[in-house]
C-alpha cells in the first residue's frame, strides 16, 4: 500500500530531476462563472503531453539496477505507454509496451518517436495488461501498471506537492477518473497538507467504470462506449489500490456526456489558449456542472492531457 504524504514526497525527491514542474494558470473566463477563482494545473505541458510522465519516472527510478537490467513491460491506450517510453529512453532500461488494436494514431506515433517497442493485443486496456503481465512473469521484467502500483499513485501525487506550493487554501479540485491513479495520487497527498480540500471526481458516462464500482462497494467489470475521453476509457483492474483510495477521498463524482467534454475542450481554446484533449475536457465540464455549488470558491482543474489529434478535434471545433 502507499502511505501518504510519505511516499510521495519520497516519489518527488527521485523524481524532481526528470519532471516538469508545471504551470499554474488562472483561467479569468472561469473564474467569472463561479465569481470566484479558477485554476488550470497545466499537466498538458508535461513532458509526453501528460500527467502520465510523473508515475512513469516515480516507478522506474524506484527500481534497482537488477530490476532495471531485465526491463519492463507495461500496458497503454497511448499516454501511459509514451511516458513509459521516455521514462526508459532517460534511465536507459530496455522494456515493451503493450497497446490495443484501436489505439489512437497519434498515441501510437507518440510510443514509437520516443523509442518504445510496440506490442498489439486485445480490444481495450484490460486485455493489453493481462498480455503486459504475462510476459512480466515469462520473462522477468517489471511490469508497470497505468495506475495500480503504490510507486505509479505516489507518482502523480507529486501534481500536489507542487500545488500546496503554488497555492494555499483550495476548496475543490476537479479531476478525470479512469484507474484512479491520478486522483488517488492527488487526493491522498492534498488532503494530508490542504484538509479542507474536496476532491471532485468527473468521467464521461460513456465509461465511468471507477463510477459504477464505487456506487456498488465493489470493482466491476463492464463495457466502455467510445469517448472523446479516450484517456480515461478504461476499466479497473481487479484488486487495484486505487479502489479503496478513491472511496476514501472522492467527495464528489460527477458524470459528463460527449457534448459537454466537447464543449470544454472548446472553452479551453478558446478562453485559455490551451489544446487539451479529451479526459482535461471532461474535467472543464465538471466545473459548468458543479457552477452553482462553487460560487465564490477557488478551484483547481488538472488539465491532464493535451495528446489529441487533428480529427478529433477537427470534429470536436465543427
């Protein structure tokens, strides 16, 4: 298990030499709709395009050179497996990356620019980390998991270690939910140094698996639809940390259609000057969501991704 604030201000420390510390943006459009105050945690402009970097390099700089000498093997639908990639490229550890068959392009290019061998198997995420995890097994390599691994969590709770630094007295912040690596990194942590903190959850109802299970005390296994929100299209595995992390510190969960992530990949062009891809849109429309119940708060939204590609957004600005 993971021991917060501990093991990620640990996770930081090993870290703090590869990451980006990001920006953090006030958004004057958002701020308006609550008459409050709104920031955006710009994981956009992480290397690789996301988050997804901070557990890649927390995971991999906390293994010892036996470890590192027989690889790793990990499993991703684009961003996890490019951060992989790079995380390896610096500490010059050998490794595969196992992908779906209806990976987005552009996250696959992303995977093969940065160095990272390419596995196909399965139809989504789950299938591609039960291949991840048997070639870990046959042939002794780590396996990193997207988000079920106390190093990976610790990872992107670095997020708020520099947050707490950037900003004191937060009332909510809102982030997009597949695994539940990033929420579970970021609630854990803040609310050890920030208690009042509320942390918002949000995933598009095309696949809130993390959603469902909670409602149900319990992991279940259920289809995704196709979402804008490809990052977070996912299920969770069975037995993930995260599980019982999230049903600890989620205060909220709100559910977003395709029109609404949509819509606040808009908002971010257009308002922010930022491009965003789909699972930081959702995020920007929990906020619209939620404007009622925040007026007068400061609030902070984890863009956590900007990887999108020139069709989806073709689509999503038409």
């Amino acid at each position: 298990m993971i021991t917060f604030p501990d093991d990620v201000l640990a996770s930081y420390d090993r870290s703090k030499n590869y990451i980006r510390k990001t920006p953090l943006d006030h958004s004057p459009s958002l701020s308006e709709l609550i008459n409050g105050e709104v920031y955006l945690k710009l994981e956009n402009v992480q290397k690789t395009g996301s988050f997804k970097f901070r557990g890649a390099i927390s995971k991999i700089t906390s293994l010892n050179s036996d470890q590192r000498n027989k690889g790793v093997v990990t499993a991703s639908a684009g961003n996890h497996g490019a951060a992989v990639s790079l995380a390896m490229k610096i500490l010059d550890v050998n490794g595969k990356i196992v992908v779906p068959k209806n990976i987005a392009r552009n996250k696959l290019e992303n995977i093969k620019k940065l160095g990272g061998i390419v596995e196909f198997y399965g139809k989504d995420c789950i299938e591609s980390e039960f291949r991840a995890q048997e070639i870990s097994k046959e042939s002794g390599s780590a396996y990193i998991s997207p988000y079920n691994d106390p190093d990976i969590v610790a990872g992107q709770g670095t997020i708020a270690v520099e947050l707490d630094n950037q900003l004191n007295n937060i009332d909510e912040v809102i982030v997009s939910v597949g695994g539940g690596g990033l929420i579970s990194g970021i609630g854990g942590y803040l609310k050890q140094v920030q208690p009042k903190v509320q942390m918002v959850a949000c995933s598009p109802k095309n696949s809130c698996v993390m959603y469902e299970s909670l409602n149900a005390g319990r992991i279940l296994d259920l289809p995704s639809k196709q979402t804008l929100s490809d990052s977070t299209a996912a299920g969770v595995e069975e037995g993930s940390i995260t599980f019982d992390i999230c049903k600890e510190i989620i205060d909220y969960f709100v559910l977003v259609t395709e029109k609404d992530i949509a819509s606040g990949i808009r908002t971010a062009i257009n308002d922010d000057h930022q491009l965003i891809e789909g699972s930081a849109g959702a995020a920007i429309a929990a906020l619209f969501k939620r404007k009622k119940t925040l007026i007068g708060k400061r609030v902070v939204i984890i863009i956590c991704g900007g990887n999108i590609n020139s069709t989806t957004l073709h689509k999503v600005l038409s």
